[in-house]
C-alpha cells in the first residue's frame, strides 16, 4: 500500500503529466523530497514526458529538476539506439518473409505516441507464429542477439539480448503466444492478433503492432499481473498496477479508437466476461483525460457480468492458477506438455532452486523438486 507521502507525489507528477500547472506537494520541504520523486519517476515511466510537457520544469527543486532532466536525455538515447536496432532486425524478418507483430511498450509507441520515446520502456515484445519461430531466431542470431534461457515457468517467450557497445543492452523478447497463461490465451490468440494487428511504419515499412482494442486487452491483463505479483524496478518488484505511463498508454488509445473499436472492445469484454477489468482501465485513463471514453462504452461494460478469466485475475494462489490454467489447454496433448514443462526445470535451475544439494544426481534433484511441487499444489491455500 502507498504511503500517504508516495500518493501526495504521484497525484502531483499526474497533475505535471498533463499540463495543469500544479503546486508542488506539502511534502516539498523534506530533506528527502527530491529523492522519493526522482524514484517515483523512475517508477511510472515518464521523466521524457514530464521534461517535454513541462518544458523547463519551472518551479521545481534544483535537484529534482537535474535528476529528471538527465533521466529524461539517457530515455531519448535509448530510444534512438533500440530504434536503430529494431529497423536491422525487421529487415531481416522481411528477407525472409516472417510475419510478426510488435506488442506493448514499443508497439504504443510508435503508433499512439506523438514522440514514442516517451514511451519508456525495457525491451520490445515480438509475437511470431510458432510455425515460423525458429526462423525469427535465426534472423536475431545473425543480427548478434544471444539467447537468455528463460526462467523456469514462462514457459511461451524467450529473451534475446543485444549489446551495442555503447552501453545500452537492447532486448527483445519474442513470443509465440501473446500471453504466457493458457486461461488468458483464451482472449487473446495469436492467428486472431496477427490477423487483425496495423501497419507501424512510422517504426519500418514492413513492421506491424497488435490493433487499439487488443492492446488495451493486454494492457489491462499485464496491469493486472504486476498489480497482484509486483513490477521490477531498480532491482525491486514492487506490488503496484497504477503506473501513470500505462494510465497515458490507456488514454492514447481510447484517442486513437474510432466507434467500430469501441463496439468491438465492448464485444469482446462481454464475449470473455472481462468487463470489470476493462471498466476499471478505462477509468484510469479518465483520471488523466475526463472526456477520453464514451459513457455509453463504459455504462455498457459496468452493466456486464465477471467470469472465469476475472477469476483467474483475483488469484494469486499457484494451486487455483495451476488448475485453471491447465483447464483452458486444449485436448490431451497440449495438458500433458503443459504439465512436463511446469514439473520438469532443466539442471540449471534445479541446481539453482537446491544449492545445498547442487550436487545430487539430476534424477535426485528432479524427485525432490517434483515432491515440493506436489506438496505446494495439495494444500488448500497454497500461495
């Protein structure tokens, strides 16, 4: 929970964030004010969009204003140098005739975003066809990407790293599903986004994104997710779903959608019985922009009914997840490739898991991990 010191400066960074000239905090005056603002800057995303919306940041402390202003120039850089990285990769994914579509961070940026290095983010998400999922591993290792083994349970996106040289490591982590939950697969699949996903040209010629409404569909899943398992910052994952660079991500879309879009949101939450979730985002987005969703949209989604994808959004017990997740694969197959994955962590991170016994025998190693995996699922509020 935020203290009342944290929640002072985020209302004043959202008032900064949208030009209504606020007055500093009460809590200005404390020794550490430009420190906790600095890290509630870091945290939301937005030092480039405060320094570009506020040019000159008048009125702040001098320190504050430092700090930001730096923050703010090495986002740009970045930008700059993933853009040029991102341009090399999709004309290789063209050569070779492989369809992707970017998603999240750096798919908003580059189509809803004016200057999409406010956009700020770590990597950029890229959904490929699992058909053709080795071919786009082999254009990102031609390009001098190296391959991070994932971590045990993301078990449909890898991580691929690029060092520039200069010191900025750029990522991009490609995906074969949109989400990595079976049970949230169920909203978003991947022909359906590919099929309907926009021309991002203002990123490449050939680049494409995930449209408006499916967007803002992961949005408030990956919202959600942090908000119940943390978002990592600095090191730290800090247990919060209200960062002000996914409340503008929110308003720029609602900006972007015309009334087909706001039809087919609607469709789909109802479709899904995702509503509440859909509700509660766009009302985030009206906190920065009142007017940004249409009453009618929101009456329609508050009047609709919760199910069990909204179920699976309120657990955070492994076992309930387990079990959901593994209800929403479909036919035989896919829940016993499921299971194995889950149930069966290559020798590293068993050896990682159980250090004291880095030594054991794979197959001891395996059993003891099976054995903690049983007992964690039977217990009636595993965690």
């Amino acid at each position: 929970m935020k203290t009342s010191v944290v929640l002072e400066i985020d209302n004043w960074l959202a008032r900064e964030l949208v030009g209504r000239g606020a007055a500093l905090p009460m809590q200005a005056d404390r020794s550490d004010f430009a420190e906790l603002a600095s890290s509630r800057i870091r945290f939301h995303g937005i030092a480039l969009a405060l320094v570009e919306t506020r040019v000159g940041l008048d009125g702040w402390p001098a320190a504050l204003r430092e700090t930001t202003v730096d923050e703010a120039q090495m986002q740009a850089l970045w930008e700059e140098t993933h853009r040029r990285t991102l341009v090399s990769m999709f004309d290789r994914l063209a050569e070779n005739d492989i369809r992707t579509a970017a998603m999240k961070g750096t798919a908003l940026a580059y189509s809803i975003y004016a200057n999409p290095a406010w956009r700020r983010r770590g990597d950029t998400d890229l959904l490929v066809s699992e058909d053709r999922l080795d071919d786009a591993r082999s254009v990102l290792q031609a390009l001098g990407f190296r391959l991070l083994k994932p971590p045990h349970g993301l078990l449909f996106q890898e991580s691929w790293y690029f060092d520039t040289g200069i010191g900025f490591e750029h990522v991009v982590d490609l995906h074969w599903r949109v989400l990595d939950s079976p049970r949230l697969q169920t909203v978003l699949q991947v022909d359906d986004v590919l099929h309907h996903s926009i021309p991002l040209t203002r990123l490449h010629p050939v680049a494409r994104a995930v449209d408006p409404v499916r967007a803002l569909v992961q949005g408030a899943f990956n919202q959600r997710e942090h908000s119940l398992f943390g978002y990592g910052v600095e090191g730290k994952a800090k247990p919060e779903g209200d960062r002000l660079i996914w409340a503008m991500d929110y308003w720029y879309l609602c900006r972007a959608m015309d009334e087909h879009h706001w039809q087919r949101l609607v469709q789909l939450a109802d479709q899904h019985k995702i509503a509440e979730l859909i509700s509660s985002v766009l009302k985030t987005a009206q906190a920065l922009c009142a007017d940004c969703v249409p009453l009618v949209a929101l009456a329609q989604l508050d009047s609709r009914r919760s199910g069990n994808v909204m179920a699976y959004l309120s657990k955070t017990s492994r076992r309930r997840r387990f079990a959901s997740d593994l209800a929403a694969c479909k036919g035989a197959g896919e829940k016993v490739s499921f299971i194995a994955r889950l149930a069966l962590p290559d020798d590293d991170h068993l050896r990682a898991t159980f250090p004291e016994a880095k030594k054991w025998p794979t197959f001891a190693l395996r059993l003891r991990w099976l054995a903690r995996t049983i007992s964690r699922h039977v217990k009636p509020y595993s965690s």
